[in-house]
C-alpha cells in the first residue's frame, strides 16, 4: 500500500516534458466515475465514499474549484454540473442522498466523448481557469479510449487517470496526461489515497506538457477502417484482370496505413488462402504486389468456408476493440456450392460490415444472404465482368460513406433518439416473440439481444416506460408482465432467461392471449399511458391474424409486425393494419439493423402528437434524376407529408423545384389538407438542366417569412433532396438560412457531393446519404422523428429540480389567453424527465385570493400533471401577485415534496399579464424568498409591467415580456436552456 501511495508523489520518466509553470491554481474540475457491472453494486459504496473525500478535500480552500459529477456505464449519467453547486455540503448531501449503482458495461470511449460534449465542448478561453478531468474506472473499456481522449486534450483538458481491478495501465496511460495514471489494486485501496488527489490536482495545474511525439497521422477523408476481400479466384484469365483492376483502383483510393485503412485479401475456390492480415504492418504498394499476383484457380466455389476462414483468421486480428470499423467485401461469379447463411451470421454478429458484389451467374438469394441490411445498400449485382473496373468508383463511395457515418453519424443519431425519450416516458410496451421450432438457438439468441438493445433506448420505470414478455408458438407463456420489473438490469436478466418453447406458429391465438394482458394495463394507469405491441415471427401463422389483431387495435393498442425470413408480409400487414408498421429482414442477427427504426416509429406518435412546423422541400429536378427517380423522389415527398399532421395550426409545406432556375411549386399556406398536397406533388414535372443549388438555397429563405405564408414562434425546416453536385456555391446562402434559425436536412442520393451537403446541412447528422432513390424509404422515420425532437432540443438538463409555476388566473385573460399559458407550461413539462426522484411539478393559481392547484408530490408522472393543466380554468378577479408569490413559498416544503434539504434547485415561475394591486410588497416578498435559495423566473404578457418583473426575478436575465400571448412559446424554450 505504501508503494501504491507513494505513486502520487513520483512522476514516472515518459517521451513527454514537463516544467512547471506559474498557472492559475483555481480550475474546473470534472470527476466521471464507473458506475458499470466491472465495478459491482458491492464495492460502489466504497467508490462513493472515495468521491466524497475527493469532494472534502478538493473544497477545502473555498471558491478555488468548481466540481462536477457524472457517473458512466453504457451511457453517460450526468449527477450535477460545475456551476450547480459552490458549497462542500450540499455536494456531499447530494452524493449521500443521489448518488446509486448503475450497472452496465464499461465504455469509457464513450463516456469521454459526453464529457467533452456536455462540459468542456470546444477549447479553453484564456487562461483564467484550468480544466481538468478525473477519470476513476474498474476494467478494460469495451470502446476505444485514446482518441476521445486526444480530442479532450486538444481542448486543453488535462486527464488525470485511476484505475482499479481489470484495467490495464497500458489504457490509462493513453487517456491520461503524460505521467499522470494511477493503478490500484481495489477500491479500498483507492479509497484510501484520496488525500493525495488534491497534490496531484495542484501538480497538473502547474504543469505544462510539452508533447515530444509525433502528431497522430491524418487519414485522408478520415478513411480508418478495417477492409478485407474475399475474391472468388475461379475464374477465366481475362475476367482476373478485370478483378485485378478492381481491387487496384480500390487499394488505391484508401488511405493504406497502419494507422488509417488496413487491408486483408483472401481468394477461394474449393480451398481458401489467405493472402493478407490485418495483423501485418502492410503498406499500399505490398498489397497492390499481392493483387498483382492474384491468378485464376480451378476448384469449387465454396463460398461459406472463404468466409469462415475470414473471420477466424483475417477479422480475428482487427481493430475491433478500438471502435474501428470492419468492413468484408465478397466478389464471386457463380452460386456458392456450400451453406453460406450460417458464416455469414457469424461475420456480421462478429460486428463486420458485409458488401457482396455478384457478377454473372451469381445467385441473388446468397448474396442478400451473406450480406448486411438494407440488401439494396449493400448488394451489387453486374451483369458482365467487364462491369466491375467502372463498380470501383462507386464502391469507393460507399466504402467513405460507412466509414464516414461510423465516425460521425451513428452516436449523434443515437443521442439524438435517446433524448426523444422524453417525450415517450410513458408508456406499455409488449413484446410478442415466435419460440417456434424453425427457430435456430442461436437466431433465438438475436431475439433476445435485439430486445436488450430496445429496452436501453427507454426511460424504464413504474411511471415511465413498461415492458413486458410473452413467447408463443401454438402455445403461449407469459414470461413477465408490465409492473414485474421497473429496472433495465432487471429486464435484461429476465430477456436472458427467457428459453424456447418450440412448437408450430400460431400467431392469431397469441394476439388473442395479449387481450387481457393490455386490458389489466389500462386498470392499472387509468387508461391515460400508450399501449404498444410488437410482434416478432419468423414463419407463416397455421391462423388467422387479422381478426384478432383488429380487436386489439378497436382497443388502442398501437401494433408493430417484424417479419424474419420466410415471415409472410401480408399477414404482417395484417397484424400490423398498416404497412408503415411493418419492417421485415432476411436474417435474425440484421434485427439490430432496425432497432432504431422500430424505435423512432414508437416514439414519433408520441413526439410528434403536438408539432408546429413549417416544412420547405427544395427539390433538384436537374437533367441527370430522370423521370423514374423523380417519381421515387416524389413518392418520398408524398410518405413524409402523410407522416405529418397537415393542418393550418399544425404542419404546412411548401414545395420548390430546382434546376438552372427555381420554381415555386406551392408555398406553405397554400393547402392545408393531405389530399391536396398529394396532388400538387402528383402534378409535378421534371424541369432539366444543371443543379444551381446555391441560387435554389437563396430563393427558397423568402419562403420562410410571412409573406410566404410562414408563422412566427413556429420551428423552420428545410428538406433539400439532390442526386448531383451543385455548380455554385452553397455555402453562404445556407448559412444565411441557418442564421435565420431554418434547421436544413440535406439528402442526397448516390452523385451528390457529400462534403458539398455537409455545409449545406452544418451537421453530418442532419446528411442523409443513399446509394439509391429506393434507399429513400429508409430515413423518413427518422426524418420525421428529427422535425418532432430537433437537433437543438437535445436533452441537456439536471435530473433533479422542484418547480413551481404561479398563474394569473385573474379576468383579465380570455379562453384562447389562457390556453397559450397552459400550452406554455405544458412544453416546460414535457421537456422534464417527471419523477419524484427527477423533476418535480407544483403550481398556484391566482387572482385576488392565492390558491393551492397542486403540490409538488400531488403527481409523480408528466401525464398526470399535463391533464391536471389542460382541464383548469380561470377563476376572475384581480391581481394580487405579492400575496401570490408568498403563498408559493409553501408549495416548497418537505412534506409538500420540496427537496431542498437534498440540494434539489428550487426554482419558481411566475405567469402574469396584469398590473399588480399589492406591487408595493413585491420587493419584498420576491427578495425574501431568492434569499431562501428559491430561483425566480417572471414572465409577462402585455399588460404586465417590466419593473414589476424585474423586482419578482431580481435580475434582467431571469425575467421575461412578450407583446402577445403566441410569443410565450419560444419563451418556454429559453427558460428550459436556462433551468436545464
């Protein structure tokens, strides 16, 4: 222990120097903690009473560090930001009281990569305060660390890295600043160290690093990836050149390094060889040599033991662990003379991307077999060898693109999703999985993780979001029901020992068996919370579906069909009752593929009830779409309007085409029906010329404003949809559009000039790339769930507050006045995770006399509070807003659920639109209860007056005044960025 101890005092010789400077000693400091399985529920007090320490010691000289707390497992858990708390107290009681277990895997990678966004996003200003992060884990990461880490330190963070248990020194060290990782042996032994971080705080802030190693090579098109061939060498000498040429052309184009794109080749016929591992420090012109050696060989095509022989030998010296994308590529002419479906499934749950390029006689079936979902994305199929050198530049996109979105698109995307999760806190979701006997153990297994994988994308509780289990084949069991289990823990464990019942397929008596299930849900939540179905078969029902599933929709319940390999697709539309809730896959491990998918449609309906948008589509009608393409563009256009409730109050579009010059097709007031729009879409025609998308960009932002039917206070999107590049310049007149708060989503199809959307869109998450107008049909969920949860509304708040919202309900409002004020609070509510442990409602109405409306533990879920709102009415009378806002003051006690013993921020919002009778004791009463910790936001509407305000909030930031009862809307959104 001494020698552990002695660790912090001793700076271990590195390649990096360091001198000591005269820095300033205050800093930001950030501790992100393991909270994952590796740690375990039985050493996490030890870990919390290691923080605690950490916190007494580092707030020992007052005012000269913020501190924040985030724990990580799967995700990263924010406990409070850096300027939440100044007192050494309320953070201990906080740590005390709030701080629990978590449980999960360990992703460090991650978790650094949500540090960087939610505390220390783009570099430092000045040198006026050090950042540092304190990094406590208990085992190897399951994701890459070193570059989330080298992004952190390019900003000026500095990483101080202790380990314990099963992690390596060698992964501390690459996230730590140069000689500042510790290993420990336990936590206990950790634990005892905690003194000692405060010297090593001291040190790092004095510290200079002076990097001595080379700078990290830059990938050209940031092309890091691992790909690997697997070339069918049974072929005629002629046709081997065209295959040579192929794979030069493609070799060529990455950025062949040890640090960019690594290469594998494996040729076969009835043997495989393997000519190139990833584990070899191969260069571009060593892999050019060995394709230059690629020559014909007679044998058999067997195509499942290429591979095989694949995974285990090339895939199996990857740089999987690092988070770096596989990617296998099979080129073959003939139908393979061995299963290939089993080693396919391998190689893809192995976490390879798989694109199969088929020539001549190749089979169809196999290659959309072995290869990843969507087929249409990654199946080619030529007709003649002499096809495949002009396949390399199309491939070469496609290669770009998989790496490109892997790096940039996929986690945005996910986060993304995952904050939708406020809007769908609750809800009954059932799963009903086929255990019939044409089911592998193994596909079983892929049913089981795809479900694991669902549930973490929802906010699980008893208030929140339920699931439940039934498994059928022509019997059914009930695995687990709704309010069985209320942790994500819990429902894994129960998902893993879920076993297969076996059997025949009858899907109808299932749906049947569900009846009952869903009627006992509705009981127990008073029929207030979404109940949703999702079916999951692999087989053709021995019954009939569509009665049964008919009741269970009479009954509102919202049912999803997933249909696996030879599931039929007209009884999955059946049971679904819609074929936009209909998704189907060829094989059982492609189910991850759609997850997201499934999810976006489940929680559209909920996020999208109440949109307002206004909706421009820009569309290129230039010469090379052609009309078959115009018409899938148009069907695109024509899905994502029927996705969207069309009304004058609600969703407007408005349609431009563009070529040489735009054209006005309809601007956004002009129809206010489905219908209508369908056949003003149906009426276009395709217009020719060249892409001047710039001129289109320009034309389009008047489409935005008033005269062009456009609302004020209501959310602007911008749909572009191209297959070209532009040949002017579309920078400038995107970001104009962007300045006037126009979120762009930008989709171009296979000759679009991905850079060129890229600063269209100023988000790669807002670019959707496909290889094909069919693609299309694939990202209009998620479209659609982007204009519901736009990107700017992405979760960033503290899960712990006591609010309470005092309301003018005086004469002076009229119904549609008081409706805005309701809508006003109902927005601040649904962007709240509602808990009594997370965000807590309570309100008072006024007018001469103050009144209780409810307290802050009257309801403990958002539907409750949202009805409690929308059912209230005025009461008349005048303003007394003094005697109001002291009456308030009592809303916040304990045994009215205030939690400020517990270091809960106590926050209220007074609603006003009159003159106060008892102004005079405003002063006061506001200032008495700032002092006693209660934040103050005022807002007024016209009548209202400014200094009254002022005197409620106590400061111009925390007060607000709108012209008119419509502008309370985006008042809402900027006290949310402020109480969030």
């Amino acid at each position: 222990m001494k020698m552990l101890l002695t660790l912090f005092f001793f700076l271990i010789g590195s390649q990096t120097s360091v001198t000591q400077t005269s820095a300033p000693t205050s800093a930001d400091i950030v501790l992100l903690v393991d909270s994952s399985n590796s740690l375990g529920n039985k050493a996490f007090p030890s870990m919390k009473s290691f923080i605690s320490k950490m916190i007494s010691h580092l707030t020992a000289t007052p005012n000269q560090y913020r501190i924040a707390l985030a724990q990580y497992s799967d995700d990263l858990h924010v406990e409070f930001l850096l300027d939440t708390y100044k007192a050494k107290n309320s953070m201990l009681n906080y740590v005390k009281k709030n701080v629990v277990f978590k449980g999960g895997s360990v992703k460090t990678g991650n978790a650094l990569r949500e540090v960087h966004k939610t505390f220390f996003k783009g570099p430092a200003s000045g040198r006026d305060k050090e950042r540092i992060l304190v990094v406590l884990t208990s085992g190897a990461s399951e994701d890459a660390v070193e570059e989330p880490a080298k992004i952190l330190k390019s900003d000026g963070v500095k990483i101080i890295a202790m380990g314990i248990q099963d992690v390596s020194p060698q992964e501390l060290q690459s996230m730590a600043t140069s000689q500042f990782s510790y290993k420990f042996r336990t936590v206990r032994d950790l634990s005892m160290s905690s003194q000692n971080l405060t010297k090593i705080i001291e040190d790092i802030i004095q510290t200079d690093i002076i990097a001595s190693a080379p700078e990290r090579e830059v990938c050209k098109s940031d092309s890091v990836a691992d790909v690997v061939f697997i070339v069918d060498e049974g072929v005629s000498k002629p046709n081997a050149e065209d295959i040579k040429k192929f794979l030069q052309d493609t070799v060529s184009f990455l950025d062949v390094r040890k640090d960019c794109t690594k290469i594998g080749l494996v040729t076969y016929s009835s043997e495989s060889h393997v000519l190139s591992l990833l584990s070899e420090e191969t260069n571009k012109t060593a892999i050019l040599q060995k394709v230059q050696g690629f020559s014909p060989r007679e044998g058999k095509a067997n195509t499942g033991a290429a591979i095989k022989a694949t995974r285990q030998r090339v895939f199996s010296g990857s740089r999987k662990a690092q988070g770096i994308e596989q990617i296998a590529i099979l080129i073959t002419h003939r139908p393979s003379e061995d299963n290939v479906s089993e080693a396919a499934h391998d190689l893809r749950r192995a976490g390879v991307t798989v694109f199969t390029i088929g020539i001549e006689n190749a089979d169809y079936t196999q290659l959309t077999q072995i290869a990843s979902y969507p087929q249409q994305q990654y199946v080619t199929k030529l007709t003649a060898f002499s096809d495949l050198p002009k396949e390399a530049k199309t491939l070469q996109k496609k290669l770009l693109n998989q790496i490109q979105d892997k790096l940039y698109v996929q986690s945005e995307r996910r986060e993304l999703l995952k904050a939708g999760s406020v809007d769908t806190e609750e809800a009954d979701i059932y799963v009903l999985i086929d255990g019939s006997t044409s089911i592998y153990p193994v596909a079983f297994g892929d049913i089981k993780n795809f479900l694991k994988e669902v549930i973490k994308m929802f906010n699980i509780g008893p208030n929140k979001v339920r699931f439940g289990a039934v498994q059928f084949s022509h019997d059914k069991r009930l695995e687990f029901e709704l309010d069985e289990y209320s942790k994500t823990n819990d429902l894994e464990t129960a998902i893993d020992n879920i076993r297969q019942i076996y059997g025949d397929t009858h899907i109808g008596e299932a749906l049947t068996f569900m009846q009952p299930l869903f009627k006992r849900a509705r009981e127990q939540r008073a029929g207030r919370v979404p109940c949703y179905l999702i079916v999951l078969t692999d087989g053709e029902s021995h019954d009939s579906v569509k009665e049964p599933a008919e009741r269970l929709r009479n009954e509102k319940v919202n049912i999803y069909a997933i249909g696996v390999k030879d599931a039929n697709e007209a009884q999955l539309h059946e049971i679904a009752g819609s074929k936009s809730r209909t998704f189907f896959v060829q094989e059982f491990d492609s189910l991850k593929n759609i997850k997201n998918e499934i999810v976006q449609v489940i929680r559209s309906g909920e996020a999208c009830k109440e949109m307002t948008a206004d909706i421009m589509f820009l569309v290129d009608s230039s010469g090379s779409i052609g009309p078959e393409n115009f018409l899938k563009m148009k069907n695109f256009m024509r899905e994502l309007v029927n996705k969207s409730d069309i009304s004058t109050d609600r969703v407007q579009v408005g349609v431009i085409q563009f070529s040489g010059q735009p054209r006005e097709e309809f601007q956004l007031d002009r129809y206010s029906s489905k219908t209508d729009i369908f056949s003003a879409i149906d009426k276009m025609r395709l217009m020719g010329d060249n892409a001047l998308t710039g001129s289109a960009l320009t034309f389009v932002s008047d489409y935005f404003k008033p005269p062009k039917g456009a609302r004020p206070a209501v959310k602007k999107f911008l749909i572009l949809i191209t297959d070209g590049e532009a040949q002017d310049e579309v920078k400038s007149p995107a970001t104009a559009l962007r300045d006037q708060g126009v979120i762009i989503y930008s989709v171009g199809v296979f000759n679009a000039n991905k850079p060129q959307l890229e600063e269209i869109s100023g988000k790669p998450e807002l670019v959707f790339y496909v290889e094909e107008f069919d693609i299309l049909k694939h990202i209009e969920d998620e479209i659609i769930f982007g204009i519901c949860r736009p990107h700017e509304e992405k979760c960033k708040r503290i899960e712990r507050l006591d609010v309470v919202f005092v309301i003018d309900g005086s004469g002076s409002l009229s119904p549609l006045q008081y409706q805005a004020m309701q809508d006003f609070m109902i927005d601040l509510v649904k962007k709240s995770d509602v808990a009594p442990d997370r965000v807590q409602f309570g309100a008072v109405k006024y007018s001469d006399e103050p009144e209780t409306f409810f307290y802050l533990n009257t309801f403990t879920t958002k539907s409750e509070i949202v009805e409690a709102i929308q059912n209230d009415r005025t009461i008349g009378g005048s303003t007394f807003t003094a005697k109001a806002v002291g009456y308030s003051e009592a809303l916040f006690a304990q045994e009215h659920g205030g939690r400020k013993s517990k270091g809960v921020p106590q926050i209220l919002i007074v609603i006003t639109d009159g003159e106060s009778r008892d102004a005079a004791e405003l002063n006061d009463t506001a200032k008495r209860l700032r002092d006693n910790g209660i934040i103050i936001y005022a807002v007024g509407i016209k009548g209202a007056k400014p200094d009254e305000l002022l005197a409620m909030a106590g400061s111009e930031d925390k007060y607000y005044y709108v012209d008119t009862f419509e502008g309370l809307k985006n008042t809402s959104v900027a006290i949310s960025e402020k109480m969030w």
